[in-house]
C-alpha cells in the first residue's frame, strides 16, 4: 500500500500538533520539525482547517493547534482531509463481450480500500500518541502476516496464489 507524501506528512503534522486548550505551536516551528517548507506546510494544514481538524490563531500569541481533541481525530479523519481517497471505478464494459470475473476486479479493489479504511477509522491520534488501549481490531505487529516477506506489487498475483 502506498500512501502519499502528503498524507504522511498531514498525519506527522497533526501527532506533533498540540490539543486545543494547549498553547499553539509556530508554523515555522512545525515546519522545521517536519523538515518542510512553510508554504507546503499550510497547504496542508488549510484542509484540515477546512475539515474541523486544526486551528490556525493569528497574532503575536497564535500558532497551530488541533481543533478537537486527539481522541476524537481518527486516522481517517485526516487522511480523508487532505486526500480524499480515489474512488474506484472499472470501465465501462458489455456483458455480452466480458467474462463475467473481469467484472470482480473492481468491486474487490473498492472492498479492500473500505477495509483498509476502516482500520484508519479505529485508530484515533490520542492512540498513536501513546495514550489509550489499542483497537481491539487490530493484530500484534509481531503475529505472521500472510504476505510477510513477500514483495507486494504488480507481480504480486503470481507469489500469492
């Protein structure tokens, strides 16, 4: 899976970001942090601005904060933010001329992002954080994966099958 620079960048963005009620952090400040410039940073935080997720204060006293509170910002919250995911979508096809299977290639590139996504939907920042239990959802990281030590990519279908 490939997430996008963006996205990476808005999800480091917003675990550094401090709580509302906390004093606000220097864009400049979080720009160096993250290793970005300024102008890339807004526009990345403007989305997330847009969404109810981050708080942009003018002034000597102003700065960047989360706009709610870490527990109640999902993961998919911010990638939905600043990366509204793609939607998958197959040509248009004649079921007189197409095997039936080639139809199944979409609906199951659409199921695997919604279950993807609702991983994302289960993790808030305060979790990736350090603070709060993990989703009960999701796997220890040291159980073996079905795909472990397998390169996943377009040659993919031949090493899982």
């Amino acid at each position: 899976m490939h997430m996008a620079a963006r996205v990476d960048h808005a999800i480091s963005a917003v675990l550094v970001l401090p709580e509302p009620n906390d004093p606000p952090v220097a864009g400049a400040a979080l720009a160096d942090e993250l290793g970005i410039s300024y102008p890339y940073l807004m526009t990345i935080i403007d989305p997330l601005k847009k969404a109810g997720l981050a708080r942009v204060r003018r002034g000597p006293q102003g700065g960047l904060s989360l706009a709610r509170g870490s527990a109640d910002i999902t993961l998919a919250d911010v990638i939905w933010a600043v990366d509204a995911p793609v939607v998958v979508s197959g040509r248009p096809t004649d079921p007189d001329t197409v095997d039936g299977d080639a139809e199944l290639l979409p609906r199951l590139w659409a199921t695997a992002h919604e279950a993807v996504f609702a991983v994302f939907a289960q993790v808030p920042l305060a979790r990736m954080r350090g603070v709060g239990p993990a989703p009960a959802q999701l796997r220890r990281v040291d159980q073996a994966s079905p795909c472990e030590g397998r390169e996943l990519g377009p040659s993919s279908a031949t090493q899982l099958g």
